[in-house]
C-alpha cells in the first residue's frame, strides 16, 4: 500500500502545478493530455525516478517548446540514468549551445564523459563547469 501511495504522488503534484484545467481534465480521462503542463511533469517524474516517464514529458514540453532548457536538461538526465549514453550526451550538446553560461550543462555532460570513460574529456567539462561558477558576478566587480 505504502508503494502505491509512492508512486500516485507524482500524479498528484502534477495536478497541482498544472493549468486550472488539469483537475476538471482528471475525471474524463483522455484530455487530460491536453492540460497537463508537461514541463513540470518532465521535472516531477524525474525527481520521482520515474525515468521512463519523464521522459515521454520531456519530450511533449520540447515539442511544445524547443527551447525549455529545463525540460532538455531532465531529458538528458534521465537518458542518463536509463543507461542511454550518446542520447544524453546528445541533449548537453544542444543545451550548451543553448545556454553556454550554464555550468550545470558542462557538470552533466562532464558525468556522461565519465560513464563512456572518456576521463579527459570529463576532466574538460568540470574544469568550464568550475570556471563558470569561480567567475565573478558583474555586482561583485
């Protein structure tokens, strides 16, 4: 029973992070697709390491929105953590591109360089990560 509750809980969250909609969307089943923020629920699966799931979300909100450096940051994550390594490698390219300022880019492609065992190139990624970080802010200058 405990399990069930577990694994309900993400479905809850999404309901209450999703449009107004979402609710009314729960009780006539098919369109709940269409009212679901998929954004969010990409994130929430994640964190409920309901990988699988994430990413069917992640892939929904990139569709909706090339551009949600969120959603292909979890997306590349949950590749990650399902063992496909070149698909994860291939989203911290595109968020890099994105987002070049971003150091958790080079920190989770750096971490898909360490399970190819390509160390080198890890190495590379956390030292950028580490300079972006160690750079300071334009406030403090």
């Amino acid at each position: 029973m405990a399990t069930r509750r577990l694994r309900t809980l993400p479905i809850v969250l999404l309901l209450l992070v999703s449009s107004s909609g979402a609710v009314a969307a729960q009780t006539s089943g098919p369109s709940l697709d269409q009212s679901i923020d998929h954004a969010a629920a990409c994130g929430l699966f994640q964190l409920g390491k309901e990988f699988r799931r994430a990413l069917e979300h992640c892939n929904r909100a990139l569709q909706d929105n090339p551009g949600d450096h969120s959603s292909l940051l979890n997306r590349g994550s949950a590749h990650l953590t399902l063992g496909n390594l070149d698909e994860a490698l291939s989203e911290f390219d595109r968020a890099i591109e994105m987002k070049p300022e971003d150091p958790r880019n080079y920190f989770n492609r750096a971490l898909v360089h360490g399970a190819k065992t390509d160390h080198r190139r890890a190495i590379a990624d956390y030292s950028e990560a580490i300079r972006i970080i160690a750079e300071p802010c334009c406030c403090l200058q």
